[in-house]
C-alpha cells in the first residue's frame, strides 16, 4: 500500500500536478487498491487533520502579514534599515538583508518577505548601478528568513506535526536567523567590496532618529507576539489574532495607508492562500495516516538505525536528504510528511526536538532558493523582470554560505536550545 502511494506521488509529482492534489490523489489510489476500508475514512482523516486549534494560528498570521504589507510597514522598514547600513559598503545590498530581518519578524512567510522588500529595493539597487543578477539573488536568499525568525508558519506546521511546543520554536529562531542575516550581510560586503558597489553619504544620527520613530510600531509587532507568549498573557495562536488587531489598527489608523475599500482584497488573498496551505495540511495528514498505519516510520527508523546510530553521521544524512527535498517539494507539505517520521528518530538519538525542528526549516528555506521550484527565486525574477537561469549563478556564493550555515546549526545545538532553555 505504501510503495503504491509513493509510486503514485512520483508519478503526479513528475507530471507537475500541484502539491495537494498529488499527496491527495496518491493516498486515495493506494487505498483503494488495498479495498480492506470504505473511502469515507480517508474524508475523515482529512478532516481529523485540520482538528486543531494551534492550526488557526497560520490564517491569522497569514492575514497580519499581508495588513502590514499593505500599511506601508514594508517601506518605513526599508528606510531605517538605511539609517543604519546605508553607508556601508554595498550599502543598499546590505540594506536589503536587515531589512528582510525586520519584516521575517512580522510577515511569517518567505515568499512575502520577498516580495514586499524586492519590489521596493531591486528597482533601488539597479538604478545605484547594482548588477541586475546581484540584486535580485541578494532579495531571494534574505527572503527565506521569512520562515526563519519569528513568527514563522514552518514553525508552526513543525509544532504540531512533530509535537513540539511552537513558542520552543519561536524563541529558537532568533539565534539562528540573526547569524544566517550575518552571514549573507558578510556575503553582500565581500562581492560590493570586489565590485565597488559604494554606500550612501550624508546618513546622520537625526536620520537615524526619525526613521527609527517612523518605524516603531512596526518593530514592536515581533516583541508583542513574543512578549505576550512567554509572559502567559496568551498562546501562540491567541498571539496571532494580538497580530492582526494591531496590524489593522495600525495600518487603518495610524499610518491610514490602508482604506476600507483595501480590506476586502487584502482579506480574499489572505483567505486563498491559507486555504491552498489548508488543502495541502489535510491532504498530508490522510498520507501520513497511511504511513502510520502501514509503520514506515517504523522501517526508516530500523533503516536509518541499521545504518549508523551515531546522531553526527544521522544529522549529515538528514541535511543532505532536507536538502534534496527542499528543491522538489514545497517546505509546508515536506514539513507535515517528514517532521512526523524523521522527529522520532531523532529523539531517539539524544537530539533535541526544538533543535531538530530548527535544522529542518533551515535546511527547507534554502530549498526556497534552489530550482527548480524555489518560489523566491520566481518572485524575483518577476520583479526584476529576468529569466530564472541568468539568477543562477549569483546565487552560488550564497548557496556557499548557507551550507555553512546549516552545518554549523546542525553540529552546535546551543545555537537552537539555548534561549529557549534560558526563558524556562
């Protein structure tokens, strides 16, 4: 029965049939060449599935993400990330990066991030002379810090696929997602530095000051979620409803960049895109109920184990397999097919869950990135008006980076657990 489902995935997959319809279609065609239930149970798991009240967490978080979007959050952003890095070398590339940092910790989705800074900054760079290739990898790659720092709907989906406490996961992130923004910051400079891509002038601290007041209320979104959290005064996804109330308040308003006439399409998008992640979610939880009952985990536990049960050779085989994955599969339905099979395992090793959570969702958001389908990497391409191939090769002296990147939070679990133990 599993080896038909997975056969049938492939096939559907390879045919380029979307996501949820391939893991649906794929479990219905094995359940019905094993006969032995009515179809009825597979409506029921599909439902069972979506039984969970963490999940009304991703909506809210959704609809948050696209208020601020549209409230001009996305450009006041851009401007204090300019007070500060401006005037560095490759100051607007570097700009770019802090700027995705900023608004990871309001969006919860990589592919907005992408798109609500690139539209703004790849024009920019451009026309400062920044190579066109340059400028759109440099807004691809910050984008997947959108599922890294919190709030991240990766995290969430992880959370309660693996069992795993979201607010763990939450203050998790942040180390790992301030040292990836270091990084491709480090990235940025070195290739202006070759280049001689300048920084702005004449940035000074009043600048700084006004672009910081401009900003604050944008800033203070990712320390109210959290804050609320690990205070007791609300739950993950009670935090996520706190996102939308302050988001719509302070888009209608405060900065009144949002008019009532906006709200219907700014909701009907919201609403599209969480049910494509809701159809997906059912879908994944009928073909993990398969696996369940047919004990793959089971099996590629006994398989990973009979390998090696060494957890530094289990971490190498996973990022190479998360990887390969991330460039095929989209990063919510991988997280709900994997999380539950591969967390089991690595508990079973002595590796921690909230740190294994974190190797996971970095190692997907760099399949955000990879063709063939990273979904960045489109959004870039459309802004900066160029073709996916000529993308590539810029993107390799950050792909360099990432891979260190995942290594190094793969072998150093502090990096994951130690806030996170820290706030206990």
């Amino acid at each position: 029965m599993a080896a038909v489902m997975m056969i049938s995935l492939l096939v559907l997959l390879l045919l380029s049939v979307p996501v949820a319809l391939s893991i649906g279609l794929a479990s219905t065609v094995a359940f019905m060449n094993d006969g032995s239930m009515p179809l009825i149970v597979l409506i029921q798991r599909m439902f069972a599935a979506l039984d969970s009240f963490p999940l009304m967490a991703i909506p809210f978080f959704i609809l948050a993400g696209s208020l601020m979007e549209s409230g001009g959050i996305s450009r006041r952003l851009v401007n204090f990330a300019n007070s500060l890095a401006g005037g560095m070398t490759g100051g607007l590339a570097v700009v770019t990066v802090v700027t995705a940092m900023f608004f990871s910790a309001i969006s919860g989705s990589s592919a907005a991030t992408t798109a609500a800074i690139g539209s703004i900054l790849i024009p920019a760079m451009v026309k400062k002379g920044y190579d066109i290739r340059f400028a759109g990898a440099t807004q691809a790659v910050s984008g997947e810090l959108g599922v890294i720092i919190p709030p991240s709907i990766p995290m969430i989906l992880f959370g309660i696929s693996a069992g795993v406490s979201i607010g763990d996961l939450f203050i998790a992130g942040f180390l790992p997602g301030i040292m990836i923004g270091g990084s491709l910051i480090l990235v940025c400079w070195y290739i202006s530095k070759r280049r001689g891509y300048k920084g702005e002038t004449g940035i000074t601290w009043s600048h700084r000051w006004q672009a910081f007041k401009e900003a604050l209320l944008a800033l203070l979104m990712p320390v109210i979620i959290l804050g609320g959290i690990y205070g007791g005064f609300f739950t993950p996804t009670e935090a996520a409803v706190i996102a939308v109330l302050y988001a719509l308040i302070v888009g209608v308003f405060v900065y009144r960049e949002v008019k009532w006439k906006q709200l219907v399409e700014i909701f009907s998008k919201s609403a599209i895109t969480t049910s494509i992640i809701m159809i997906i979610i059912s879908a994944a939880g009928m073909f993990g109920w398969i696996l369940t009952r047919e004990q793959v985990p089971q099996k590629i536990a006994a398989a990973f184990t009979a390998f090696s049960d060494n957890p530094i050779i289990f971490l190498a085989l996973i990022n190479l397999l998360l990887i390969f994955v991330g460039m095929f599969f989209e990063t919510s339905a991988s997280i709900i097919i994997l999380a539950p099979l591969l967390t089991p395992i690595a508990v079973q090793l002595g590796i921690d869950p909230v740190h294994f959570g974190m190797i996971m969702i970095v190692n997907l958001a760099m399949g955000m990135v990879t063709p063939p389908v990273g979904v960045n990497l489109f959004v870039a391409c459309q802004i900066a008006g160029i073709k996916l191939e000529e993308l590539t090769k810029a993107l390799i002296p950050f792909f360099i980076m990432l891979i260190v990147d995942i290594l190094i939070i793969t072998y150093v679990p502090a990096i994951s657990t130690w806030l996170p133990s820290l706030l206990k």
